[in-house]
C-alpha cells in the first residue's frame, strides 16, 4: 500500500464507525440486533477463514505427498507419517 490509502482506509473506518453510531442513536437499527448480526458475521468469517486456510494446508501437502523425497521438509513430513500410522 502507499502512504496515500493508509488515510484513505483510516478515513473510511472511521466514518463507518461514526455511520454505526448514529444509526443506532436514531433508533433506525435496533442495537441489540445490530450486535448479534455483526457477531454472528465475525462468526463466520472466522469459520470460513480457518475453513480455507484447512482445504489450501490440505491440498499443499497432498501435492507435496506426490513427491518422494522434498528437499528441506521431507524429514518433517516423514516424521508426521510415521507418527499418524503408529496411532
């Protein structure tokens, strides 16, 4: 990023934060409800998050495991195998 969308960004947050704010002091959104979507949206971000970072973590070492030998991991994979098939 360059220095001139770091304000721009801050800005933004900003105002957000300020829209928020007057949206409930006017009654026009109900706080309780405003919380409890934007936890549950947190919720889900975080899922999909730990959801993609588990498939894109599955589909690295998949595409490692067609390797025999991988130069630098190979002992650390080997390590791993042996440990899952002992248990």
């Amino acid at each position: 990023m360059s220095e001139n969308e770091k304000p721009k960004q801050n800005k933004y947050q900003i105002d957000a934060a300020h829209l928020a704010e007057v949206l409930i002091k006017a009654e026009y959104v109900d706080k309780r409800s405003f919380y409890i979507h934007n936890f549950l949206r947190g919720v889900v971000v975080g899922a999909g998050t730990v959801l993609g970072a588990t498939v894109l973590i599955a589909i690295l070492l998949w595409f490692l495991s067609i390797f025999d030998t991988v130069p630098l991991i190979g002992p650390f994979i080997d390590n791993a195998r042996q440990t899952i098939e002992q248990k």
